[in-house]
C-alpha cells in the first residue's frame, strides 16, 4: 500500500535531549501516532541479554530481531508479550542499544516494522536516522539538541527526582561515549539532515521546545 501521502514529522537528535518529551507533545496535539525508535534498539538489546548473546554478535543479534514480537499499547512496549517498559530504560540498556545499533543488519531488520508505523492522520517520528534514513521523505525535520553538559544535567536531575543514586561526572561520560558511538558508525550515523530545522534546547524548557517544533511544522504546512 503506498501511504506516502501520510505526514511524517522526524524528530532526530542525541541522547537526552529531550526528543522523546517534545516528539511525545508533538503527537498529542496533531493527534498524530508517536515512533519512539529508541525503544526498539533497546529492546534488540534486552532480547540479546536474555538470551546470552553478545551486542557484537551481528549474525546472531540479525537473526534474533527477526523472531521478537515487538508491541506499543499506550505508553507500554512489549517484548514477547512481557512488558518491558521498566526493563529498556535502564542506563545498561541504553548503552546495549546504542551498541547493536551499529550493526547494518539489525537496522534493515527494524526498517520494516518502522515503516509501518505511518498510518493516518500521520506520524511523529523521534531516533537518529528518521530524517536521513527511515523517513527521508517527511514533511517537518527537526533536530533536536542541546549541550552535553546541559543533557548530563537534566539527566542527572531525572534520576534524583526518582529517588535513585546519580554521579554526575559518569553520566556525562557514558552521554559523551554514546554520542561518539552513535555519530561515528558507518550506517546511519546520527546527523543532521541537510533540510532540518535546528532546535537548540539548552536554553529552553519543555514548553518553549515544543512551540518551536510547532512553529517549523506550520512552516512546511
Ligand atoms: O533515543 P534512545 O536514547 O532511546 O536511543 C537508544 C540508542 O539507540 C541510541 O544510543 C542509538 C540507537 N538508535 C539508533 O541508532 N537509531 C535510532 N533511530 C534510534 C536510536
């Protein structure tokens, strides 16, 4: 079926910066469909630690992804029917992610499931690749980002709000590995695409971050 006529909005940026938040808004008030492609190299990476396989192991992790059943039911994600929303969001995870995503075929496998995500009235889209890769033809781009002190520091925040234990100086270390992993693979690096807008958050809370996402998308209505 071709349903490129269905609106995409990317949403593409780094870790923590806060995509997730203002693409979740986003969808809200367009009442649009939400992709949080993140989710699905975490759960690549939870599968693979449950079943003992390496995040080098490409052949294995390719022929892993092919197997899960993967599915969003409001703000849950389900793996093989268990519910792991509590389980990918760990920072261990976020690293295992960020790891099996450098692998060519477990991106191609996760295209496909990707792609059908763009249903009516559209689609609101956040990762690294769906500006340049997943939805190259979308109607907004957007690359969301924000200083890596200034995403250390909202992340570190996040985790005392939760009541958990929070070293400032490791978060920042494991946001700037992750940036560098993610920027430097071969396959779909993160970047921005070249007909994206830039939305610099450091200086911006929530709120201002989402009127601007709303500005570029009337922009290209
Ligand atoms: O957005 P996130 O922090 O949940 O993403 C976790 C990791 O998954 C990120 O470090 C890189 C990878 N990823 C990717 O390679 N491509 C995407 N479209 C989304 C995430």
């Amino acid at each position: 079926m071709n349903n490129s006529s269905i609106p995409v909005i990317a949403i593409d940026g780094p870790s923590a910066s806060g995509k997730g938040t203002v693409a979740q808004l986003v969808a809200d008030k367009l009442g649009y469909h939400y992709l949080d492609s993140g989710a699905l190299y975490r759960i690549v990476a939870l599968a693979a630690l449950k079943r003992h396989i390496p995040w080098d192991n490409e052949t294995a992790l390719a022929e892993m992804t092919t197997s899960l059943k993967i599915e969003f039911k409001a703000a849950d994600i389900f793996l093989n029917e268990e519910n792991v929303s509590e389980q990918v969001r760990t920072e261990q995870m976020s690293q295992g992610a960020s790891q099996v995503a450098i692998h060519p075929r477990v991106r191609q496998t996760l295209t496909k499931l990707q792609h059908s995500f763009r249903k009516s009235p559209g689609l609101v889209a956040d990762g690294r690749d769906m500006a340049t890769v997943i939805f190259p033809d979308a109607k907004t781009k957007i690359f969301l980002t924000a200083s890596a002190e200034v995403r250390a520091d909202r992340r570190y925040k996040q985790l005392l709000n939760k009541g958990l234990a929070a070293d400032h100086a490791a978060i920042l270390k494991d946001l700037k590995d992750r940036d560098a992993r993610d920027k430097q693979r071969t396959v779909a690096p993160l970047q921005q695409a070249s007909d994206a807008h830039l939305l610099e958050t450091s200086q911006l809370n929530i709120e201002q971050a989402v009127d601007k996402a709303m500005n570029f998308i009337a922009q290209s209505a």
